[in-house]
C-alpha cells in the first residue's frame, strides 16, 4: 500500500503527542507527593522515557509486533528494529508505527509507580520496569494489537490501550502497592501533596496529548481519527464534571485535586472506546468513569492499603470500566475494523471483552507479584524507614527539588 503523506503527518505528531503525555505524569505525579520527593518521583517519568526507549528498539518492538508465536507473543525478526527501514505499514512507513508504539509502552510503567511513591528503591525500580516492560507489557500488546494475538482474533477490542495500557499497569500498581507495604506514617500521618499547580498543568498536559493517544491510534488523519478526537475529550469534560458533584455532594467542597482526578478518569475510560462509540456514549463512558473511579479511591481509605498516587483507582478501575463499556457501546458503522456491542444488538461481544479483562488483569497481577518477589530478592525494593522520613530527593539522588 502506498504510503499517505497526510497518515503520516498525523501519526508523527500523534507520536509526539504520546511523548509530551510522560513529562505530563511526571508533573501530575510530582505535585502529588510531599516536597521532599518531588524530584524522586519526576525521575519515574524520565527514567522511563530513556530505559524503556531503548528496550523497545532492541527487544520490545519485536516481541509486541513480531511474527507471532502461537498468539502469543511475537518473533525476534524486529530486533534492532532491523527490516523496518523503507517499509510501509499500512498507508504510513513502518518505522513511523513503531515510534508511536513506543510512547506507549515508555508511559506504562511509569502509570505503575504512582503506587509505590515515596518508597521503593531507584535501583530497584530500572531493574522492575526492564523486566515488567519484557515480560509483561510486550506480550499483553501482542495479544490484543498484533493481528494474530489470541484476544485480537477473538475479537476483543480495545482502540487505545483501555487493557493493554491502563488495566494492566493499574492492576500491577495494586500488587506494587500490597507487595511494598505502607508508606512509614500511613494512614496516622498526613501525606499533603505539596503542589498541586504543579499536577493540574500536569493534567492539562496529559489532556492534550491524550488527542494524539486516542487519535493518532487511527493511524490515519480522515474521520477515524475526527471521532477519536471528539470522544477523547468529551470522555475527558464529562470525567471532570462528574468527580467534581459526586465529590461536591459527598464532601462538601468541590477540590482541584478531585477535578484533575475525574479529568484523568474519564480519559483512561475512553481510551478503548474512543474509535468505536458514538460522541453520545463518550459522554455516558465519561460520566460513568469519574463517578465509580471516585468511590474507588476514597475506598482507598475504607479498604487500608497504600496506593500513593491513586494509580490502581483511577488507571485499573478506569481501564476495566472502559473495556466493558465499550462491548456495550460500540457500533461497527463507525469504524469497519470493529464490532457492534450490545446496544446495536450484539450481546456477544461481552464475551472477548470478559476475556481480555480477566486474561489481562491475572497475568499482569501475577507476574508483577514475581517479578517484584525476584528484585527483592536480588537487590532490595524499599528504602530503608531513615531513607524515607529524609526523602528519597536527598537519598536516592543527591539533589532537592527546592533550593529556597
């Protein structure tokens, strides 16, 4: 197929689209935690962006979009990224797709660590995210993306990442955080966020390159990527909206924090959707997720276990909300790749939906659990309790984020 100068526009600036959205959560992260670990947490963000960069150039691109072995995973016919050079995929150069791939799999891990903030080991963390990002997201991409997966040619469908992005990283955010233990204080002392101009430019930031999250996963710059588009930021408002009342009623004050939560919580719902609902079902995918990733967070706190950041309330809930919406809302008229959900009188698009969602969620939970059980043993996930109350800026990196 010859290759479409305007497809590939689009999908180059989709690709830096995806980018910015990393620096955009470590902004949203960092104004969370307290001001002696805004730095150690911003390092999440950008170490992700540098180690998971070149393990996708070197193992990654292939496993997830290599020739597939049996479903479920792919070849090693893509290492180095050899062969791609002067293909095309699609109507847009190999190459092309591979770099906005890529900004996929940098952000995932770095969702994962809102869990385990303020605690755990850097060293600890490189080593986790290289062995998460091997054995778990790459395979996980291969099943429900790569055109042989065993969840793709079941007909499960997820446009964006609503699994392979959001419910896998938020189920491994709980293990992180079970596995790790509390923060030292938690739940007795406060744990303020220091900042939070900081994460509401950081939302901002993420809203944006959300469009190219969402759209760009068109792969082309026609009316696929309009609709995603339009549905990414409705999801988005409608999110907003509906965590700023149900806190409002429930709370008594309507807060910043909670906004920018809602925000976020309606585009994670979306994001499988955004290509196969009509703006209407958007809206409902909208509402519907800052509501219930609402109540999922301040169960937080009912439930006693330590999700710093709210990564498996909003990222977890979220994404398994959104893969289940979309079996109940999808229209194939939309999108010809896709498949009528329940509305449209397809009932049985449940089914795969269902099945990457319990696939998915167990395979990530359990891996997770044995790959931090293998770090720990290896070279240590926590910082030591005096590391801790001195802030990991000072402890891990030498630096502080406020020379004042």
């Amino acid at each position: 197929m010859k290759i479409d100068t305007g497809d590939t526009a689009w999908l180059l600036a989709s690709t830096a689209l995806v980018l910015f959205m990393t620096p955009g959560l470590a902004l949203f992260y960092g104004g969370m935690v307290r001001r002696k670990n805004v730095l150690a947490t911003l390092m999440h963000s950008f170490a992700a962006l540098a180690v998971i960069s070149v393990q996708w150039v070197a193992i990654g691109y292939s496993l997830a979009f290599g020739t597939s072995q049996g479903g479920l995973i792919g070849g090693l016919d893509y290492i180095g990224m050899r062969g791609l050079a002067g293909v095309e995929r699609g109507t847009v150069p190999h190459l092309a797709f591979a770099a906005f791939q890529m900004m996929f799999a940098v952000i995932t891990p770095a969702l994962i660590a809102g869990a385990f903030a303020e605690r755990m080991r850097f060293p600890a963390y490189l080593v986790f995210i290289l062995l998460w990002s091997t054995l778990v997201y790459d395979p996980v991409a291969h099943w429900v993306w790569a055109e042989k997966g065993w969840l793709f040619e079941m007909g499960a469908l997820d446009f964006a990442g609503g699994t392979v992005v959001h419910l896998a990283a938020g189920i491994s955010a709980l293990i992180c955080s079970l596995v790790l233990g509390k923060r030292t204080g938690y739940p007795h002392e406060r744990h303020v966020p220091h900042n939070l101009t900081m994460t509401l430019t950081g939302t901002g930031i993420l809203w944006f390159g959300w469009f190219g999250f969402n759209a760009g996963s068109a792969l082309t710059s026609g009316g696929l990527a309009a609709l995603a588009l339009l549905d990414t930021h409705l999801a988005a408002a409608a999110g907003g909206a509906a965590w700023l009342f149900v806190e409002w009623a429930q709370r008594g004050k309507p807060t910043a924090l909670g906004v920018a939560s809602g925000i976020v919580a309606g585009l994670v719902g979306i994001t499988p959707a955004a290509g196969f609902v009509a703006p209407w079902a958007a809206v409902v995918i909208g509402l519907l997720a800052g509501a219930v990733c609402y109540f999922a967070v301040v169960s937080k706190e009912r439930l006693r276990y330590d999700d710093s950041l709210d990564a498996f309330g909003v990222h977890g809930v979220g994404g398994l909300l959104g893969a289940l919406l979309t079996g109940v809302f999808a229209e194939k008229a939309l999108n010809e790749a896709g498949r009528d959900g329940v509305i449209a009188g397809n009932p049985g698009q449940m089914v795969p939906q269902l099945a990457g969602i319990v696939a998915v969620g167990l395979y990530a939970a359990i891996m997770t659990f044995l790959l931090l059980k293998l770090v720990d043993k290896l070279i240590g996930l926590r910082v030591a309790e005096s590391d801790e109350r001195e802030g990991l800026d000072a402890t891990e990196h030498g630096e502080t984020g406020y020379a004042l």
